[in-house]
C-alpha cells in the first residue's frame, strides 16, 4: 500500500506537469519546455514565503502567483516577443527561458538543495487501510484529482474555457466568432504555469528545492502525456499516475539503477501499440 | 662576412630558445601559476564552489604576506563539470595552453580518474585533493599525490570497522549511487561488513533521483539495523526523511560525501543522529571554535567571496592542501623546478599543517596533518567520524 501511494503521488506530480504542458499545447501548438522551471521557481518562492508566513493560502497564492507570472513570461517570448509563423522559434524561446531560470537559480542558490515544509498538514502520517501512509502523499494525489476535474468544469461548462478550446481548434474560425485570440492564448499559458506552480509546492517538501529539480520532473511528465495522448487532459493525468506507479514499482522489481530502462522499455511498447496515445483517437477524413 | 654574420645570428636565436626552453612551467621572478580543474557546474558543483573558496583564502593569506621566496601565487581555475570529459579538457587547457606549474586536481572522481594516464605520460605534479577512487592511488605514480581525501579502501577500512564496533548490525541496508566513488567504494565496505558478520544488501539509485520509495520499501522490508548510504550530499538531504517517513528507526550512516551541514539542513529532523565521517580533521566546519573559528574569521577578513552554501567541508579541505603545495614550493627557495617540488613533497612533508610551523603561523591549522614518501603519496589516512544532534555535526569521541 506504501508502495502504491508512493508511486501514485509521484505520478500525479507528474499529471500536475503534463496537464499543464498538454493545456499548453492544445492552446498555441507550442510545447513548453521550461513548464519544470515554473514549477522550480515557484518551489523556491513557496520556500521563502513559509519562512516568513505561516498562513497556508498566502503561501499558496504567492507560489501559484509565481507560476501564473511564469506561465505569462513564458507567453510573451513564444508570442509576443518571437515570430508567430515558426512553431520551432517558439519552443527554442521556451528552451531559453528554461536554461536562463536555471542558470539563474544556480548562480543565486548553488546546487545544494533548500528545506521546504510540507504545505498545511506537516510531516505526518495517517492510518489507512492498515497502513501508515504520509499524509502528504495523500494529499498530493488529492488535489491533482481535485485539479483535474477543476480543469475539466472550466473548460467543458464554463463560457471561457470553450472559448479557450476553440482557439485551440481553430484561431481563425474563433477569432471570426469574436474570441479574443490572443488573451484566451494567455490564459491557457496563465493556467499552465499555475499548474507548475501547484506542483511547486507539493513536490518541494519531499526531494528539497534545487536548480535543476524541473528537469527531473519534466521528462517523466512530458513521457506521461506522449503516453497518455498529447492532447487529452485525461490522457496526461492517467499517463503522469501511471508513469509514477511504474518508475516505483521498476525501482523494486529491477532496482534504482534499471527504472529509467524499464520506463522507457514500456513507454516505447505502448506507442508501438497506440502511436497516437493511449486516450487519442486518431482522426480520419474522407476524402 | 654575410657568412658570419648569419651564424652570428643564429648562435643568439639558439642561445636564446635554448634558455627559454629551459624556463620552469608556470613560475617567472614574481609569480607561481598553480592550474586547479574542478567542478563549477553540474551536479557536483557544490564540491568545486566549496574549494575554490577555500583556495581563494589561502592564496589571499599567503599573497598578503608577500607570496612565496618573492613569489606570488596565481590560480587558473577551469570548470570540469564534474564529467569524465570534462576533466581530459581541463588538464590539457591547464598543462597544454596555460603551461601551469602544479595542477590542483580539486574535481570528483568521475572528472579525477579519466585524467590519471595523462599526467602519468606528461610528468606533470598532480595533486589531487578529493578524489576518493581507489584508482587514483591504486598505481604509484611518481608525479601524482592525494592530499585531504584518502581512498576508498582506506576509509572503507575505517568506516566498516567503526559500523562494526559501535552497533554491532545483524543487517546492513546499504543505498549505492551511480557516482564513481559509490561504485568503488560500496562493495568493499559490504565485504568488510560482512566480515563481521552482517548480511548485507545494496540497492541502487541513480544520483539526482528525487523519489526514493521503490528503495526504502524494499529496505523496510528488509528490516535492517544500520542503513549505509553512499553518494552525494544532495542525495543524502532526500534519503534521509524519505527513510525515517517510512518509519525506519534504523541506524543511518553515510559515506563521507554526506558529511556536509547542507544533509542536516536539507534532511531537518530526520538527520537527527545520523552517522558520517569527514577527512577534513577533528574539527567540524560548523564549529565557530578554536581553529575553526579563526580560518571562518579569516574568510570575513580577506572579504574572500563565497557563494550560496559555503563555506563547505570542501572549502577546508582544499585550504589545508593548498599550503602543503605552497611548503613545498617553499622549500624549493628560488631554483623552484617541479622535480624539486616532488622531492620535497617526498621528503620534506611530514605531519605537516599549515599554522602549526612558524613560516605558516598566519594560517589557521585545520586538517589531519599530511605525510608523504618517496614510495607513498597518500598524505592523509585519517576520517573523523560525525554525528548529528540538533542540525549540527559534533566529532563522535
């Protein structure tokens, strides 16, 4: 049960990472590559706003604050600042963000690792099942569902984020029916580095705040969407969770040094046999 | 006469090129250029940030009393990154492009060892201050020496006899990395342990890994008494509170990697009586007493710059070697010529520890005294085993 809970919170830090790169991609066509660097500076925000505070909500807004401001930063360069026709301008300018919040971080704060306490409920356990289970795990799969069914109200029922859906579709055909292409753009950009931001926060009590602790998480995230369906919002939370349960139960089976082996063994087998993702129904058309 | 004129003009040119050929590497009248490759970025970097500030206040010290029979001396820093490649490109720049006199080899095992064939063909002095493989002193090499760390078999010995002694484990949990050290050092601490007696099983991570929990189950499961970590020092701040979470009560020890404040800060209340050691000598650097007080005094006086989370064990380590290199370059006097260099490395440092002799009394004496021979350059054997209570690591008597 440890083990299951375990890999599970891990796997929906991850989810919280590929929904975010996933609603970012299906927006603007752009993969976000610093999306783990949000998530690594808003960490560090969280880091220093709990020393300082101990309200709980002010140390989630400031450090989800960072991330929306992240995810802004992020919109600019790939749409305001570099040439909108070139879709590979856009995702090097993300990958120049990634290496500038990174580098930067090292210079201010070296490699050695920040303490970060666990947000709200400290570092407990609770019974459950018969089991002594962290209390954050918990949690950290908790508000990853919670967040998931949040993105899915908004963009299914609300106004706005059908709007955001059909400029994903179509920016034309949107702009045609009067949605501001560019604002909803920034939204969906806003929203994916909240998403890093959450992250942020739940992951920093368990592995510590360092520099390069995005590059650590983004690659398993940006696995567990390609395996999930790189379009699907449900793909990218089942391919995170699965991901996680994977690596942890690798780890037993194969030991620490093969889990990278066996992850990208089974991550190469389901694209073998769903090439388009596991919730990504490839489209045909008549012709 | 057009004849002798031009042979006029070549015995001069010869004359000429034969004495700058026979010029010493890295020392003109004024300075001494010392070469150090260490790890300024990567994973590591926290061990060359460390070393570089503890160089630096050396080289500060010593410049300000006048530098060395006149000289002064000049450090050429190069990033390794803490890679195998890394460490070729930088021995080469430094020996090859920047003709340094002495090369401080301030870098991990993984960038130390790839270089070792080079300065064995070139004869350069090679001085390595932390690299812990067994293959750096695994050959005798008449140009290389370690100065603060020693080998893994030697602090392996150490450690497993200090496990053994002290808690006596049925059941060792050993945690290995995929660093150089690790890899060398863990099976011979496991056979050791086992000689006395404990069944013991490793399991692997990757360094960087954040999420532990595959490994601490299989170790919960395995119910040991003493949990032996090995690898870096940021991962020791992950396993540490990922072990005690689980609800492990069992014994931690880690390799001394891990003897750096940054576990105790990182890990908080799970490095609450957890074991490391540290060759760095009987004075921890958390301790602002005694010697330790005056060489972290001295930093604020030479307004030496020191980076996020340093000083560092490393700082200390680094500091102490570099004035065994400055003794002996002392005891060379004004014909400084790198055989006579070694020579009094081999001959002349004894015991030595830089505030402890009167040409040195400026410096503060930290670190285990270094010792060479002509047919031994491992100049430090000792380890000085740790423990934390309250976040700060106090010398286990």
């Amino acid at each position: 049960m440890n083990l299951l809970f375990g890999g599970l919170a891990l796997g929906a830090v991850y989810a919280l990472l590929a929904i975010g790169v996933v609603l970012i991609f299906r927006a603007s066509g752009v993969v976000n590559f610093a999306q783990g660097e949000l998530m690594m500076v808003s960490a560090y925000v969280y880091v220093f706003v709990s020393q300082h505070f101990s309200t709980p909500l002010l140390q989630l807004g400031v450090a989800l604050s960072a991330g929306l401001l992240g995810g802004l930063l992020c919109y600019c360069v790939a749409h305001i600042l570099l040439p909108t026709g070139s879709k590979i301008a856009q995702v090097i300018g993300t990958l120049a963000i990634l290496i500038l919040l990174q580098a930067s971080a090292r210079y201010l704060f070296t490699d050695v690792p920040l303490r970060a306490e666990v947000w709200i409920f400290g570092d407990r356990n609770v019974d459950l099942f018969g089991n002594s289970l962290p209390i954050n795990s918990i949690m950290i799969l908790g508000i990853t569902l919670i967040s998931t069914v949040a993105i899915f109200y908004w963009q299914g029922l609300t106004l706005y984020g059908r709007a955001v859906r059909a400029v994903a579709e179509d920016e034309w055909r949107a702009a045609l029916c009067g949605i501001h292409v560019k604002s909803t753009l920034a939204v969906s950009w806003a929203v994916g580095g909240m998403l890093a931001g959450l992250a942020g926060i739940l992951i920093s009590p368990l592995i510590g705040v360092f520099p390069t602790m995005g590059d650590s998480i983004l690659l398993p995230a940006l696995i567990g969407a390609v395996m999930g369906g790189f379009s699907s919002i449900l793909g990218g939370l089942i391919g995170g969770l699965a991901l996680g349960l994977i690596q942890t139960y690798a780890t037993v089976f194969f030991g620490g040094s093969m889990k990278e082996v066996i992850t990208f063994l089974i991550f190469i087998a389901v694209m073998l046999w769903r090439p388009t993702g596991l919730f990504t129904v490839q489209r045909s058309r008549k012709v | 006469m057009k004849t002798f004129r031009f042979f006029s003009a070549f015995s001069l040119l010869s004359l000429f090129n034969l004495a700058f050929a026979q010029s010493v590497p890295g020392v003109t009248d004024t300075e001494v250029k010392i070469g150090v490759h260490l790890s300024l970025s990567g994973p590591a970097s926290f061990v060359g940030q460390g070393a570089k500030v503890g160089i630096a206040l050396a080289q500060a010290e010593i410049n300000a009393k006048g530098g060395i029979n006149g000289r002064k001396l000049v450090f050429n820093f190069v990033d390794d990154r803490g890679s195998p490649d890394g460490g070729v490109t930088a021995a080469r720049k430094l020996v090859d492009e920047e003709n340094t006199f002495v090369v401080l080899g301030s870098g991990t095992s993984s960038s130390t060892v790839p270089v070792l064939p080079y300065f064995e063909r070139n004869g350069v002095p090679y001085y390595v201050s932390l690299a812990s493989d067994p293959q750096v002193m695994g050959k005798f090499r008449r140009n290389v020496y370690s100065g603060a760390t020693s080998t893994q078999i030697v602090w392996g010995t150490s450690m497993a006899k200090f496990v053994n002694d002290n808690f006596k484990p049925k059941r060792v949990a050993m945690m290995q990395c995929d660093q150089a050290h690790c890899i060398s050092g863990v099976p011979l601490v496991k056979g050791m342990l086992q000689t006395g007696g404990a069944e013991v099983s490793v399991f692997t991570y990757n360094s960087g890994d954040t999420d532990f929990t595959g490994q601490v189950q299989q170790i919960k499961s395995f119910n040991p008494d003493v949990v032996f970590i090995y690898g870096l020092a940021a991962d020791g701040g992950r396993i540490l509170p990922q072990v005690r979470r689980a609800g492990i009560n069992a014994i931690i020890v880690g390799d001394p990697a891990l003897g750096d404040p940054s576990v105790a800060r990182v890990a908080g209340s799970a490095a609450e009586n957890f074991y490391t050691f540290w060759s760095g000598g009987t004075q921890f650097i958390d301790d602002k007493s005694g010697p330790m007080g005056q060489w972290l005094n001295a930093l604020d006086k030479f307004s030496i710059e020191r980076p996020a989370n340093t000083p560092n064990t490393y700082s200390t380590m680094l500091y102490a070697d570099v004035y065994v290199i400055a003794e002996a370059i002392r005891l060379a006097g004004k014909n400084l010529t790198r055989d006579a260099f070694m020579t009094n490395l081999d001959t002349k440092i004894n015991g030595f520890v830089a505030g402890k002799t009167p040409e040195w009394n400026f410096a503060s004496p930290v670190g285990f005294p270094r010792t060479f021979s002509p047919t031994d350059h491992l100049g430090n054997r000792s380890l000085q085993a740790l423990i934390s209570v309250g976040g700060v690591f106090k010398p286990v008597k």
